[in-house]
C-alpha cells in the first residue's frame, strides 16, 4: 500500500561546529523513509507513530574547498528496531561555482533484522552506506538537490535473508527561512 507521513524534527548548535538534533535530515544523506522524527506520524497504510533520532554532527575540518564532520545517530524504536549509527559526511564547497556536493558513509549497527518478516530474523545486522547529492540554489534562499547512493543493508541477517544491495535516487528541494529563528524546510 501507499506509505503517507509527516514528520516534523529539529536541531540547535549549542557550541561552534557541534549540531545536536531530533531529525534523519541530515546534510548528504539519502533521505529517511518516513516516520522518523521528533514528532512523526504515520498516516498510511496504518496509523501509527514514528521512532525518534536523535543525532550529533561535529566539523572535525574545514578548508576553502571542503568541509568534513563526524555524525553519531541513535534511533529510538517505537515502531522499528534500536539502531545507532556513524558516519562521515564530507561537503565540497562550490564547484565550479554552480553547485554544491554532499556525500556521506555510513556504518549502522540495528538491533534487530530488516527483514523481520522471515521465519528465523537475526537479532542483529549491519548496513554499510554511502550516498551523495548536488545541491544548487534557485533563488537566495530555495535550493534543488538530486542524489542518490549504494547500500548494502541487512549483513548478518537470519537464515534466508540475503544481504540486500538497494540503490537510492532522490530529488528534492528546500527552503531556508532567515528570521529571528533559523529554519529549513525540506520536500
């Protein structure tokens, strides 16, 4: 059936190069399926509630060309499995002067099997991601991103389920809302 969410997060940076959040949109990473958020909930094909992250990203580096950090990810299950996660997200900044290009690589531990429907699901598997996108402003504050990546998700699953290779694409778009607050808003 039909998946429908809405999924409403955020973060705060409470010292220089340190982002701490209740979201999965992080920069350079594919986007989260729905239904994990601060707040999240699941309109289709059951309702229901979303799990929670929570996630820290600290800029170890940074040049005029590029931009690198460390990512942790915790997942609080609610309605999936306990999953935590690092990561390595690399920005380069203006290429060319057009466009901007995020990636990051993931490794995520999940308590639990993606693929819990088989008769004998493992208690714990691992995923291996890496993923990137274009980013390119379309106004001062609007921007375009296209992406996509490779994972191969499920290793150590239970007894007839394979390691799956899933090859994300996405596009997207954002604004970014320059007030008393800053926000962006992702689609």
């Amino acid at each position: 059936g039909t998946f429908s969410s809405l999924d409403i997060g955020g973060a705060v940076s409470p010292i220089e190069n340190l982002e701490l959040g209740l979201s999965t949109e992080l920069t350079g990473a594919v986007p989260a399926p729905g239904g994990i958020s601060l707040l999240a909930v699941i309109f289709s094909p059951q309702a229901s509630y979303g799990d929670i992250p929570i996630y820290a990203r600290y800029q170890v580096a940074e040049s005029d060309v590029a931009l690198l950090g460390v990512d942790l990810i915790l997942v609080l299950p609610t309605n999936t499995d306990f999953s935590i996660t690092a990561g390595l997200p690399l920005r380069i900044l203006e290429v060319f002067g057009l466009f901007t290009m995020d990636m990051n690589l993931n490794v995520r531990y999940r308590n639990g099997d993606k693929y819990a429907f088989i008769p004998d699901p493992s208690k714990n598997t691992a995923d291996f991601t890496f993923s990137g996108a274009s980013i390119t402003n379309i106004t001062d504050n609007g921007y375009i991103e296209i992406g996509g990546g490779v994972g191969i998700v499920n290793v150590g699953g239970g007894a007839g389920a394979k390691n799956v290779v899933e090859l994300p694409f996405f596009i997207g778009g954002g604004y970014t809302y320059e007030g008393n607050v800053l926000a962006d808003i992702f689609m």
